[in-house]
C-alpha cells in the first residue's frame, strides 16, 4: 500500500519504476531477441551482422590454407564468429565478448607474424612446441567463454535498449567533473598504495571506481548524440596519463570507446562507423609510436637505473615525448607497429613452459590454481608474512629460462594457458579455463541482475573485465585475487552511493519527494529526458 501511495503521489517514481532495470531469467513470456547465430527448427538464423562476420571468416580462412600454417590459420579465422555468437547479445555492450577476442588475438598474433614473414611457425625462435602452444591458445580461449555463456546464457540483460537511450538524462559536464574527482581519487591511491602494507589491494580495487564514470561518457556516444568535447577531453587526459607512465595503459580506454561505439552495431541506433575508424586508426598509431620510442623513452624515465621505476617530472616526460614525437619517421613507425605486432602475442612462454614440463619437471596437478585461491583466503592484513608474488621466479621454474625479475623492478609471467598446463596437461588444462570462465559469468550475472541499476552494472563489468579479463599473459594469483577485490568493492560502492551518483549526473534533478521505499529504490531507473 506504501508503494502505491508513492507512486501516485510521484508520477516521476512511477515511471522509473516501470522501466525495470534488474535482469530476468528467460521465460516463454520473453521477448524473442535476435541471434547473431542461433539453431531455429527451421534450421541456422544469422542476424545482418552475423552475416558478415561468418562471411569475413571463412573468407579467411579459405587465404588461410594458402599461408605457412595452413590449418592452424585457417582454425583460427573460424573461431572469432563462433565466440561473438556465444557472449554478444543484441542491444548490450559487447565487453566480455571483446575481451575474448583479444584473448584470442593475443594467441593468434605469433600465427598471423609467422605467415607474414613466410616462416613456418615451428621455425622460430621458440621452436617446435610453439605451433602446439597456439593450437592450446585457441582452444583455452574458446573454453573460457563457453564458461562464460555457460552461466549468462538464460540471462537477459533487462530492458538494455531503454537503459541506454535513457542515458540522454545524463550531464556529460557533470560526468567529466566526477571523472576529475575519481582520477583525483585514484591518483593519491596510487601513490599511496605501496605504503598501505595489507591493505595495499584494497586501495588498488577502489581505483576502479575511476571507470564508471569515463564508461558513462563513452556510453553516451551509442544514442546517435554527437560526440561533446567533454568526452574526447576525457578521453585525451586517459591516454596522456597512459603515455606518460612505465608501462603503455593508455590502450584501454580507447578500447573502452571502441566496445560502446560497436554496441550500435547490433542496435536499432546509427552505427558510427567514422567513430569505429578513428578510434582503431589512432589505437594503431599510437601503439606504433610507443613501440618505436619505448626503449629510450623508459631508459629515460628511471634515469639510467635498469628499474621499473619513473624518476623524473610531467613536464620531463612531455618534452621528451614531444621531442621523440617530431622527430619520427614512417621508417620508424612501420619497425614500431610489427613490433607492436609481435608485442600482442603472448605464447611464447606457453611453448618454452611446453618443452620443460613435463619432460624436467612434472605436472603439479592442480597445485598452481589451488595456491591462487588460497592466496585469495589469505589477506595481507591477516597474514603479514605471507610471500610476495614473484611471477618471474615462477617462469624461471617451469621454463629453465633466465628472466628478469623483482631484483630488476619487473614481473615477468608465464600467463594463464601456461599455469594451466603446468597443473593439468593437456586437455585437462581446459577444465581450470572454463572454470574461470563460469567465473567471470558468475559476476556478470550478479552485475546484470542486482546492481542498483543496469547502465551502472556494465560500468562495473566494464571495469573488471577491461583489467582482469584481456590479457592471457596475466598470472592466475593476480587474477583472482584482483578479480574477487575489486568486485566485492564495486557492489560496496554500488550499494552506498550508486543512486547517489546519478542523480548528482543527471541533467535536470528530480522532482518529488524522496523515495524511501527499498524496492522502489532499487527499480530507480534514469529518467528519460
């Protein structure tokens, strides 16, 4: 009766109330929703896009079985259609299903130099196991996301068209704002971050809050809106800040806007192919400018010292960056970009980890991934003495390679395909892959169906995925224990300030009384504009 009354009294409640923002399970009520690959009675359903994808693939694959790695190549042009038919739902936000896919990328990347070259994969540096370490690639690939679509595949992402066309109630002002307060925020963690002592993870996982509001102002890109300035404002200072540290994180924000931009393609929206273009152009082109400029420029940072470590101003940084920047040339861009070519293929200690085990050590049957999730029992805070991670000693231990490791400042893994061979073989390794992914599925489905509203959810998934789930070359221990933290911090957040945050971005505040009612509360949804 309480409910009623409110919504009568309110009729802005009323109409937020109406627009659902949880997800529900599939029922014979639901919707039909188009596949991008889907089995009718009738037979195979491909939507328009599907179309062109499984066209574009097996095209291809068919150039596959001309190159130097005919069958390997010509697999793996077929699976990118197979993993968007399984994690790419219509009207939602393609980040999972992108982050596969540059799993697989990162898999396929040696194959795709090899064939260029002309050199047969199992003759380089790497040796004979190499090919082996792609065709396990492949396949870990595709095992995490059917464990992915495994748990998500029954859950409707809610009324996610309504969700993102409602976005237009959004200031992109006030979201730029929160976004220079939330990179505030992460900047004093950061520095902080190493003397926090046990806390130390905790601190890092409230950096993610950084993301929601930077996926909010790419989101609204997606209603047709034209780009405001205060996005590619945004957008500048991430990649500004990403260049200018150790490492080149100035990627993923511009594949942040690349994944919201694609969200139109299987939408009733204008897709922005220009946008698509130009943000893929500048990913490339920046990433062919760090490639070419990164020794140096790092030689610079730490000052000399063979330390992963930045010694010197902004303002240093800038000047040596503008400075490198003039005097490029196209020569040193193309050396940059198969260098960054190469960069993205991360299998090479998969296939050394190949030829070690089980022939000079032997599989540790499950003791790697059971360390990773004890590792995760075991907080810091509680647990003082506990060993800090050497990912390097690691990749010593399974691969007889000497690699650099924390006496030099640097972190070297052997990557999740790698760490699951080590503990099963193969095929078993397959099994701890798709675990992850039901893993990876089990969050989603709590984002999807129990954050304070939906958009918000996929800022979260956004910022979760997009640091724990796209790269193979990430150690188990720090994903799951990165993974666990800064999930549990999100729906902290989420829980305490999620509807506090949007109706502070929104552009006109909201008329009526405030709504006590927990399960209104809940259903508040962005009012449209």
């Amino acid at each position: 009766m309480e409910s009623g009354r409110l919504k009568a009294r309110n009729p802005v409640v009323a109409r937020m109330s109406n627009l659902r923002s949880r997800a529900k399970p599939l029922g014979p009520s639901a919707p039909p929703q188009s596949k991008f690959i889907g089995l009718k009675p009738s037979g195979i359903v491909v939507d328009g896009l599907g179309k062109a994808v499984l066209v574009a693939s097996c095209c291809l694959a068919a150039w596959g079985l001309t190159t130097v790695n005919p069958w390997l190549t010509f697999c793996e042009f077929l699976l990118p259609p197979i993993i968007l038919a399984l994690l790419w739902r219509p009207n939602d936000v393609p980040i999972f299903a992108f982050a596969i896919i540059f799993q697989w990328l990162q898999g396929f990347a040696p194959v795709l130099s090899s064939n260029i070259i002309e050199i047969p994969l199992s003759q380089l540096a790497e040796g004979d196991s190499l090919p082996t370490a792609a065709w396990l690639s492949m396949l870990g690939t595709l095992a995490t996301a059917l464990g992915y679509y495994f748990v998500v595949r029954k859950v409707r992402t809610g009324n996610c068209r309504q969700a993102l066309n409602n976005l237009t109630a959004l200031s992109r002002k006030k979201l730029f704002v929160a976004y220079l307060a939330a990179q505030a925020i992460v900047s004093v963690l950061s520095a902080l971050a190493p003397h926090m002592g046990g806390l130390r993870q905790l601190v890092l996982a409230v950096t993610a809050v950084r993301w929601v509001p930077l996926f909010l102002i790419c989101a609204t890109t997606t209603l047709g809106r034209k780009p405001s300035g205060w996005m590619w404002a945004t957008i500048g200072i991430e990649v500004a800040i990403g260049m200018m540290g150790y490492f080149s994180q100035f990627k993923e924000p511009l594949f942040l806007l690349l994944i919201v931009s694609t969200a139109s393609l299987r939408s009733e929206r204008k897709v922005p192919y220009l946008r698509i273009a130009a943000v893929i152009s500048l990913t490339v082109l920046l990433t062919a400018f760090w490639q070419s400029v990164k020794l140096n420029y790092r030689i610079h940072l730490s000052r000399n010292s063979g330390l992963q470590d930045v010694s010197i101003g902004h303002m240093e940084r800038v000047s040596f960056l503008a400075s490198a920047a003039n005097s490029l040339t196209l020569e040193d861009l193309k050396t940059g970009l198969a260098s960054g070519i190469n960069r993205v293929g991360y299998i090479q200690f998969f296939a050394h980890t190949l030829d070690y085990v089980p022939s000079q050590r032997p599989h540790e049957n499950g003791a790697l991934w059971a360390g990773a999730v004890l590792h995760l029992f075991q907080p810091r805070i509680l647990f003082p003495d506990k060993p800090e991670i050497d990912a390097s000693a690691r990749t010593i231990k399974y691969t007889g390679i000497p690699v650099a490791g924390r006496e030099r400042g640097t972190s070297i893994t052997i990557g999740l395909m790698g760490e699951s061979y080590i503990d099963f073989g193969a095929p078993g390794m397959f099994l701890p892959l798709f675990l992850l992914g039901v893993f990876y599925g089990k969050i989603a489905k709590y984002f999807y169906t129990a954050s304070s509203n939906l958009v918000l959810g996929q800022a979260y998934l956004a910022a979760i995925f997009l640091t724990y789930a796209l790269y193979i070359g990430m150690s188990n221990i720090s994903l799951v224990g990165g993974c666990v933290t800064t999930s549990v911090t999100l729906v902290v957040v989420d829980k305490k300030m999620g509807l506090r945050f949007l109706r502070f971005v929104q552009r006109e505040p909201m008329q009526g009384p405030k709504v006590r009612n927990r399960s209104l509360r809940t259903r508040m949804y962005i009012p449209a504009a």
